[in-house]
C-alpha cells in the first residue's frame, strides 16, 4: 500500500498529484492569501513507475527534500500567476484537462518555467502545451499577440526570463510589416487588375490592431512601436498608432483650447503629473524623424507641447516639439500656438502671463531660419535676443507660405494683446519678428497694436 499526496483546493475539489511515499506529514503551500493542503491518503492499487509521480519537477523536488523534515507550511510568493495558475497546475498534474485560453496563456507558460512542468517530468507537459497554444493561436495573429502581451505585464519579471515578452514583441512587429505589404499588393492589384479579376477597392478593417494598443502599459507600447519602426512600418502608419495611443493615455490632460485660466485651477497631484511627463516625453521620443512634410498632424504636435509645458517636461522634449511645429507652422491655425504658459504652483499670481510668448517667438524663429542646421538639443532654446532670421536665404520659406504665415502672427498678436500682463517687450519682440516685406498689408499688425493700447492704458511709451 502506497501513500499519495491529495491536494484541497479553496472549492475543497481533491486534486491529487501522482503518488509518492514515505511522506511524513501533511502539507500546506500558501500562496498570498490563499492556502493549498497536501494531505496523506491511502491507495491499494500498485504504482508501476513510482519515478514519474509528479508532473511538476519543482513540487516533487519540494515533497522529497522534506521527506524527514516537520516543517509543514511551505509559501510560494513568487508564483506566477498566484493561487488562480497554481490550482490549474495542479489540476494539469491529476490529469483533469484545462482549457488554454487567451487569457491564460502566459500566466500558464510562466507557472509551467516555475514549476518546472517540462517533458523532462512527463509527455505532453503543460510548458509543451502551452508552446504550441502560443504558435498556433498567438503568434501568428496581432490582435491575440496583443491580448497576451497585455496579460504579461502582471507576469514580471517571469514573463521576460522565458523570454515570452521579447517574442511577442517580434511576432506584432512582423506581422504588421506581413500586413503592411499585403495591403500593398492589394493596392497594386487594384490598380492593375489582372484579367478577369473583380476590381475590388482594399478596405481598412474596422478592427485595426493599432487600436488595441492603448491597452498595454507605457513600456510595453514603446517596445512594440519601437519594433515596428525598426522592421519598417510606414510613419503614417506609426503617426496614427502613436496619436491613438497618446489621445487615450493624455485624455483631460492636454490644454487644447483658448482659456489657459483652465491650467491654474486643475493642478494635478505630483505623482500624476510625473506619470503624465514621462508619458509625453515619451510620445516625443517616438515621433517619426523630423520633416518639413511631415505625417504628424500639427494639431496633435501642438498638443502635445501643450501638455509637455503644463506637466514641465525636459527641456530636449520642448525644444523637439517646437521645432517639429516650426517646421510646419505655414499648416497651423491660431488655435495651435495659443500655449498656456505655466506659472508654476503660484495660481493665484495675478501678475503671471498668460500665454507662453518665448514659445512661439522660438516657433516662429525656426520657421524663418529652416535652412540652419539642426541645433543640439541643449542650444535650440534660445533667448529671444539671440534670434535671427535669413529671409533671402535659400532655404528660408517661399513668399506665398511666409505671408500666410504673418497672417497667423498677426492674428496671434492680436489675441495675447489682450493680456494684461504681456510686457511690452515680448509684444514688439513679436511685432518686430517678421521682415517688413514678409507682410503685405498691415492692418493686422495695428489693429494688434490697437488692442494693446487700449488693453495697457498706463504704458508711458
């Protein structure tokens, strides 16, 4: 007669691992707050391989070290997985059939590495299982690789030993680029139809995986994007991965309308608002390269130096963002360089600006001087004396661009006249930005000055 080992779940289901003898006492593995007994039972029949008792290597190397020993509690806190992965381990081992699914892939590969279900132990083992569950439903699909990646990020650090993240990484970044050039061809095949194929238009699955991203953690996103640029994803493709994501993760944070009285009343507490730094130093560290036609909308990019002025992010991440949005100002309306100024935790300083006026005078100032070469990032925020513009330079903007572009000054001149606590010095640095020749009418510019006057009656000049 042989001694088994029987395991009572919470549900006190008996779940028993394969026998084992000559155990001395009965056992409980307490995992967080949840307790598993091994108790002693009785069974007649013979074992014939009494060496393949367990499937776990981990469990049975446990029950023969304390063999001899009192000890009767063992705790496992860093199970993968906790109680819920343990008890469907367990169960694998008894043979009753557990269903893999989505949503337990990972944490059933992580509780097979801990431990120890391999072949090594037995056929068909839970980490062969779950191996081919993970090639035959996951790896190939973006959207379940996404799904899985998400479940991972309660899976660390166990999750990257087994190096599960690092694949599905790959496996999206692989896939979209498949996708990519499938949509490609199909395009081609649109365009030249082969001879008796129906010319059918591709269409753009409402169900685009770029979507399902706003649900992994701001490492993860930056992994798989940072994977797909790397195999070639187009930068439109990435633009509208990068805006979907930041607009979810940003949401009620960024100041995206004319009132910046809104950003002295809704101060967050500290430890968000360094979450919502990293998060948008982030989103500038991934932007595409730079480019005069570039595929970010300049919405987007005025939003976010927006959100990076009022969460006081790294002088690099400002610098990068306002050259992006010089680059393309002759595209922005007034709307985009309206930039709340941030006047730190003094909300009741009646005497702060409203508008953040050397924002837009660096804005403008890379717009007139597109021809310089790039700046280190610690240099491209300059005082507004330092400023020069080449106006007959070669690369400097065309007249019909320029003039749209001293419209938008103009009108912008207009609006921030009405703070009272713009100092005449930032009002004519903005006035005397632009060339006389860069305007072809001025009533703009004096109705602009107008405004002010009426607006700073005291000023003695």
């Amino acid at each position: 007669m042989l001694t088994v080992i029987a395991l009572i779940t919470s549900e006190t289901n008996f779940l028993c691992f394969r026998p084992i003898s000559d155990v001395s006492s009965d056992l409980t593995i307490d995992i967080g707050a949840s307790s598993f007994a091994l108790h002693k039972m009785n069974l007649e029949v013979p074992i014939k391989n009494i060496s393949s008792f367990s499937r776990s290597g981990r469990i049975r190397k446990l029950l023969l070290e304390l063999k001899d020993s009192k000890v009767t509690r063992i705790p496992l806190p860093s199970m993968p997985g906790g109680s819920e992965a343990f008890e469907l381990a367990a169960k694998f081992c008894y043979g009753i059939n557990i269903e893999i699914t989505l949503s337990n892939v990972a944490m059933l590969r992580c509780a097979a590495h801990f431990l120890e279900m391999t072949d090594e132990y037995a056929d068909k083992s839970l980490e062969t299982r779950t191996e081919v569950y993970l090639k035959d439903m996951v790896l190939g699909n973006i959207s379940n690789c996404i799904s899985v990646l998400h479940k991972c990020e309660t899976l660390l650090p166990m999750a990257e030993e087994i190096n599960l993240v690092n694949r599905i990484v790959t496996a999206i970044a692989n896939n979209a680029c498949k996708e990519q050039l499938c949509s490609g061809l199909l395009k081609l095949e649109h365009n030249y139809p082969s001879k008796g194929l129906p010319n059918l238009e591709p269409e753009t699955p409402a169900d685009w995986w770029g979507k399902s991203l706003t649900v992994l953690s701001l490492d993860f996103f930056q992994r798989v994007l940072s994977a797909v640029k790397l195999k070639g994803l187009k930068q439109d493709l990435i633009s509208k991965i990068l805006i979907n994501y930041a607009q979810t993760s940003l949401q009620g944070v960024a100041v995206t309308v004319r009132d910046p009285h809104l950003v002295k009343g809704n101060y967050l507490d500290l430890e968000q608002q360094r979450k919502q730094r990293v998060l948008v130093e982030a989103m500038v560290s991934l932007l595409p390269s730079q480019s005069r036609k570039s595929a970010v909308p300049m919405a987007f990019l005025s939003s976010l130096l927006k959100s990076a002025i009022t969460q006081m992010a790294s002088t690099s991440c400002r610098s990068d963002l306002e050259r992006r949005i010089g680059l393309q100002l002759d595209q922005a309306i007034l709307e985009d360089i309206l930039i709340p100024a941030n006047n730190g935790t003094n909300i009741n300083n009646n005497h702060s600006p409203l508008y953040d006026i050397d924002s837009v005078l660096r804005i403008f100032s890379i717009y007139l001087n597109l021809d310089e070469d790039d700046e280190d990032d610690d240099n491209r925020l300059k005082d507004e004396n330092e400023m020069m513009y080449n106006f007959d330079s070669p690369g400097s903007p065309k007249q019909s661009s320029i003039v749209k572009v001293s419209k938008l000054l103009d009108n912008y001149l207009a609006e921030v006249a009405l703070d009272s606590n713009l100092t005449p010095s930032k009002f004519i640095a903005l006035a005397e930005l632009l060339p006389d020749h860069a305007r072809v009418v001025t009533d703009g510019l004096y109705r602009a000055a107008d405004i002010y006057l009426k607006v700073h009656p005291n000023i003695k000049d």
